[in-house]
C-alpha cells in the first residue's frame, strides 16, 4: 500500500543544497509512494523543472501563515523573552516556549493544512520546522513524524556556533525528542549528540549524489572549483581567496572558479579586488547545468567553515575530481584518506594544501574519487528511508 509522505519545507523553489536533496528524495520515493512537498513559496514562484521534479509525480501545495493577533503575539513574545532571558533547561520550559514562538493561530492554520493531507509521514526540513513539527505531534494523530537536520552539530552546538543561543540549543533537543525519528546527515553527528544527550537517539542517512554527473573531468584545466551559497561565513569563500592569492605569489597559471550568489558577493568580490586577481577568479551565479562546471575543474576546493553535509564533495567525486577540504569531520567520514585536508580557518594550510593538489597523481587520484562517489548511490539511500518510515 503507498505510502502518503509530506516533506514540509520553507523553500523548494530556490537555489539551494537542501532544496536539491529535498528534491532527489522526493522524487525517488514518488516512485512507490504519494508524495507531496508542502512549501511557503509563493505560488507564483513555482517551478518544478528546477531539479528535475517536472519528472516525477510529485504534488505541492503552497501555505501561508496567517496573521497573528496583537494580544496573541504579545503574550509570546513576553513568555519567549522570559525563557531566553532566563536561559530556562527544563523539558516543560522548552515546551512552553515551543508554542511561544510558534503562535497559537499559526500552528493550528499549519496544523489544519497537515491533517487535511491525510498523511502517514510527515518530514520537517531542517531544524527550525522540526521543531514546529515537534508542537503538532500531539494534533498529527497516526502520523509519523521525522525531523531531517541538515546543519552539523558544530554549527549548532559548537563553541563558535552562530544560531542558538544556550536556551535555544537544549531546546531544539528537547524538541527533536518528541519527534519519532530524527535524521543527521552523518555518523560522527550522531555521536556528538549521544555524548550532549543520551536520552536523544537520532540516526544517520547519508545524502545521495543528486545529480546525474556530466563528463568526467580530463585533468587538463588548471582551475579549481567551489560552489555554494554566499550565506555569512558558512563556505569559507573569503579564506579561499585569501589563500589563493598566497598560492598565486607562486603559481602563475592555475585559475579558480566560485560558483555561488548570496549575501557575501559583494565582500568577495571586494578581496578579489585588493589582491588584483580579477583574471584568475572568477564568481560565476548559479546554473541548472552545474555539471560542466565540475568537467570543466581539475580539483575541487571545500572551504567551509561547517557543514552538515558535504554534497559538493560527492558531486566533485563523481566527475573524477580530487579534493582540498577544510578538515571537517564530515568531509573526513565522507572522504577518508582521499582528501587532501587543511585545518579548518588556516589560510596558509590552505594555500600549501591548493599546490599540494596541483603535484598529485592526478589520473590515480580520478579513478579512486570515482570509485567512493559510487558509495552515495541513490537507492542504496532511499532504501535506508524506506526502512525509517516503515
């Protein structure tokens, strides 16, 4: 019997990694099962040939909140300023503060939209709907409900997180613990969260390579890779250009491509600037056909300062690309000893580890990114989903 499965999602119909996976998982379970993306995109902004969703039978609806009263928003946000305020730990404080900062009138206009689909499972995308998802659980009768956090724990719990406050982090884990299940996108994720708190037990599914590769890079290019959004600090595109041009003070031939739009353009464009390498980097906005970027690559550059997962790097793999990453335990769990890795923030790590990459056995190294890019297989990762929602 099918299966009727609800991804809630802020935006799908925009540019984005989550909103790719989000995507690929869709359609590949709407294979077997109904599956609908439940979205607060605006109607007008629907476009569903945007990672190929026009190919499955998926169904979307668009929801949009309603406005809260002066009295009803009043009283929330003098409840959610005392449990901040306060830095409150208890289980019953964080579910005060859970309706608190989700409305009344809101979560019950979500909560009608969620049962008049009728849904055996519903997934809430990312940490913020989890936890929305984890007020309704109670009114959400018969349904499963899944949490998918897609930030690392570091970025979230981590000394120099940039989200949560203290009150805010142990209230997520309260949140995702009324949820049935929670997925973390790797298996060191799951471990920090069992030493944080035990009584919470997530599991990890990997992400799947979400695009179809194009031609395997030849080798030939002498251009490093990036890609990602310009949110503030997250992918480290500043200590890159910054270690590019300690790298170019050697090396006056390779070029570096960052494809990528977002609130940090205009900073990057600005170093870009002072060091004087407007003819060797080059910011490129996002495409649909992001595959020839990767064939057009020789090795593949992950800066980031966090991630949840590295997808980019699968993707790089899958086009034959060696790798430079900061060394984030995800990249290390996803890569092993494939990857050349620098400590994460050292930017002359950085520029060593960018003409290391350019001295490698170049064609070996291809061959051994092809064969780990074959690891993240999509139906090896929906069966894993599948087992989840059963």
């Amino acid at each position: 019997m099918k299966k009727r499965i609800c991804f809630l999602i802020d935006s799908i119909f925009s540019i984005g990694g989550v909103q790719r996976v989000t995507a690929v998982i869709a359609k590949a379970l709407a294979q077997d099962d109904n599956v609908t993306i439940l979205t607060f995109d605006k109607p007008e902004t629907a476009d569903t040939s945007l990672y190929g969703m026009d190919e499955a039978p998926l169904h979307f609806r668009h929801f949009a909140y309603p406005q809260a009263g002066r009295i009803e928003n009043t009283l929330c946000k003098a409840w959610s300023w005392f449990y901040l305020k306060r830095r409150l730990q208890s289980q019953w404080a964080s579910t005060l503060y859970g309706y608190s900062s989700f409305p009344p009138s809101l979560r019950r206009a979500l909560t009608r939209e969620l049962q008049a689909g009728h849904y055996d499972v519903v997934i809430g995308v990312h940490a913020p709907l989890a936890g929305r998802l984890a007020t309704m659980k109670r009114a959400l009768k018969g349904v499963k409900t899944i949490g998918w956090i897609h930030n690392s724990f570091e970025a979230i719990y981590g000394k120099n997180h940039l989200y949560l406050g203290e009150a805010r982090q142990r209230h997520y884990v309260y949140q995702f613990r009324r949820l049935d299940k929670v997925v973390l996108l790797c298996q060191h994720d799951v471990e920090m969260y069992d030493a944080y708190d035990a009584a919470f037990k997530p599991t990890a599914i990997y992400n799947p390579l979400t695009l179809k590769p194009g031609k395997p890079s030849t080798g030939q290019s002498k251009r490093f890779l990036s890609i990602g959004r310009f949110s503030y600090q997250h992918k480290g595109f500043d200590l890159l250009i910054e270690a590019f041009h300690l790298f170019a003070q050697k090396d006056k031939e390779w070029m570096l491509d960052i494809v990528g739009e977002g609130q940090e353009e205009q900073m990057l464009r600005t170093l870009i600037r002072r060091y004087q390498l407007e003819d060797r980097v080059t910011i490129h906005p996002f495409t649909k056909h992001i595959q020839s970027f990767y064939s057009q690559a020789q090795v593949y550059v992950l800066s980031s300062r966090w991630e949840g997962f590295g997808l980019v790097l699968v993707e790089a793999m899958a086009h034959g690309l060696p790798v430079v990453s900061s060394d984030l335990p995800t990249s290390q769990e996803i890569m092993g000893d494939f990857g050349l890795y620098f400590k994460n923030g050292d930017i002359e790590g950085l520029s060593q580890r960018l003409y290391d990459a350019t001295q490698v056995d170049w064609t070996s190294k291809s061959e051994e990114a092809l064969q780990i890019a074959r690891k993240f297989d999509i139906n090896n990762i929906i069966a894993q989903w599948k087992a989840l929602m059963d």
